[in-house]
C-alpha cells in the first residue's frame, strides 16, 4: 500500500462494504470525506473521530505535542460541537524515556483543559516495532444538542463555499519551523511562513463559523490538500463544487516556502484549512465572525448539483500524491533540522 491516507477506490472495497452491525442510533457512518461519524444517545448527539497520535519530535515537544493534540480533536470539532470527551492510546517505541513522554502529555492536559475537553480513557505502553512519529491513536467525542450539529453530508445546491486560511498551511509552517533559517529566502518571509505553522489547528475555525451562521457541511484540508477537500468534500454530500483560485485567501510565506521545495500549494497536507459551505443569507455572519477571530476566510465558489468539482470553469484534477513528506525528507538532506528536538517553545 502508498503511504498516507487510503483513497477513495480503496475505501469503497475494501473497508465501506464491511462495517459489522447495523444500529438504529447510529446517525452518520463511515463515507469517503466524511470527518467523524455520529451517533444518538438520549436527547443528545455524540461526533467522534479517530485519528493517529502524531509526534514530530523534530520540533521541538511543545511544538510536536500541541500539533498531536489539534490533529486528533480537529475532526470532531468539524461537527460544529465543542470537543468534550478524549481517549488516548500511546504505543510508544520502547527508547522512549519517560521525561520526554511526561513532557509531550503535559501540552495534552493543558490543551485539554483550555478546551474544556476530559482525557477519559485511554492506554500507555512502549512496544518493540513502534516508532515515532506514529505512536498511537486517539478518538475524540463531541456531545451537545442535534440542533448545533452539522453534517459533512449537509452541502446543498445553492450554498456558498467557504475556505479558512488558504491554502497549504501544515505544510508552510512545518518546512519553515524546520528548515526555514537554511533556506534562502528573506526574513520576512521565513517568519511569515514559521507563523502558518501556528494557524494549524481547524477547531477555532470550525467551530466560530457553525456558531455564527447556517453552516451546512465541514472538511478540514489535510492530505493532498485544499484540491483533495474539496473532492472528499463534493463526494460526501454528493453534489458538485464550483472555486475559482484567485478567491482564495493566501497566507504570507505559503508562496514563497512552497516554491524553494518545488511543492503545488494546492494539493500539500493543509492541516487547520477548513472548507465549509454554508447558506447564501448567511456568508456575510460567518466570514464578519472568523474575521473577528482573526481568520482569514473568504467566499469562494459555490454549491451545484450534479458532482465533481471545477476550478475556473475547468474540470479539477483529484490529487493521487501530497508532496509535503517529500520535501521534509529533502529538506533534511539538504539542510538538517534547524530547530533540534529537545527545544523551541510555541511562541518562538
């Protein structure tokens, strides 16, 4: 098997047919482009996702662990309902020593904690044959009230497609956090491009745009990028989108950091890019609600029927490949890993 993220056709034979039983509570079950699934208990709902526990040491633990937190609450959080609940397994290489592990679950118990999210269950091991950076998984519940639950099933004709951030963004801050002060490029633009990295994160996004409007479908841009969401994104509510590029916000840093490793922005792992459609009497409340966040976002296409997805008025490519993992094994060829893993806080 490739690397990454199975595709669509894998998906289908392999994994969709088999699902074991049928339930009446279940709302929302596996799709290709579907974030979490969700189920009915009592008068509530309950989102959940499982995603990898994700530890690039090369940043630094405060770095390494905050991004591992967000990648596996984000996809709960694209329900539109606050995460609450969080299990954790961690399988962990049996080098790893027990400062290092103690340190990385600190960052999760404060994320945690500012989220308002409980570590309920969960698992800790250190098993010959694991490895970092994948170390386990962990799955994230969001439960609230059916009404604030949106379903990336949702999109209808008509509606206004939204995009957060722009493009490219996990891929930017990882390659300029790791390798910007070797690359040459000026200083403007390696900083601009280490900031992306802290725009990482789709939860505040996702859930500041459900709040503010009638948000009717969610997709974060993760493998292969904004182009492949868009994709997964027009498959789950089985509809067609209509995006022209230059609509699109741009982050500072993301063209020029991209260019010196030769990567497509469009089709790079976006991780905290949230494509959302939303109802046309509601654009304007969302984009005034994210931009008060600080957020960039902007309108750019819309919904129709029919499937697919076209990018100025021409058919767009789905994405087989991302190029991020690529140019992070070429960066370290060629430059090292300039922050070292021990150091580097958040905020520098």
């Amino acid at each position: 098997m490739d690397t990454g993220k199975v595709g669509r056709a894998f998906f289908e034979d392999h994994i969709y047919p088999r699902l074991g039983a049928e339930r009446p509570d279940v709302r929302l079950g596996p799709a290709h482009g579907a974030d979490f699934g969700v189920i009915d208990v009592g008068e509530s709902v309950v989102a959940l996702a499982t995603d990898p526990v994700f530890v690039l040491r090369e940043l630094g633990v405060e770095r390494a662990a905050w991004f591992a937190f967000h990648i596996v609450v984000s996809d709960a959080a694209l329900s539109g309902i606050p995460p609450s609940h969080l299990s954790v397994t961690l399988n962990l290489p049996p080098e790893a020593s027990a400062d290092y592990v103690g340190r990385l679950w600190a960052v999760f118990d404060r994320e945690a904690r500012e989220l308002g999210v409980s570590i309920t269950t969960g698992h800790t091991g250190a098993y010959a044959g694991c490895a970092w950076p994948t170390v386990g998984a962990a799955t994230t519940l969001a439960v609230g009230d059916p009404d604030d639950l949106v379903v990336p099933t949702g999109a209808r004709p008509g509606d206004r497609l939204v995009c957060t951030k722009g493009p490219a963004i996990e891929t930017t801050g990882l390659l300029s956090v790791l390798y910007g002060d070797a690359l040459d490029l000026d200083a403007e633009a390696i900083e601009a491009g280490k900031a992306r990295f802290r725009e990482a994160s789709p939860v505040r996004d996702a859930l500041t745009a459900a709040a503010a409007g009638p948000v009717t479908a969610m997709h974060d841009a993760t493998e292969r990028g904004v182009d492949n969401a868009l994709h997964e994104l027009a498959a789950a509510s089985g509809v067609g989108l209509d995006a022209e590029r230059e609509r699109f916000p741009v982050g500072e840093g993301v063209r020029e950091v991209c260019d010196v490793f030769d990567v497509d922005p469009w089709t790079a792992s976006s991780e905290g890019t949230v494509l959302l459609t939303v109802h046309p009497d509601g654009v304007d409340d969302v984009l005034d609600a994210l931009a008060a966040e600080g957020i960039r976002a902007a309108a750019i296409g819309e919904v129709r029927d029919g499937g697919g997805v076209t990018m100025d008025g021409e058919t767009l490519r789905e994405p087989t490949s991302d190029p991020l993992w690529d140019a992070y094994e070429r960066g370290k060829e060629l430059y090292g890993v300039q922050t070292g893993w021990a150091g580097a806080s958040l905020s520098g």
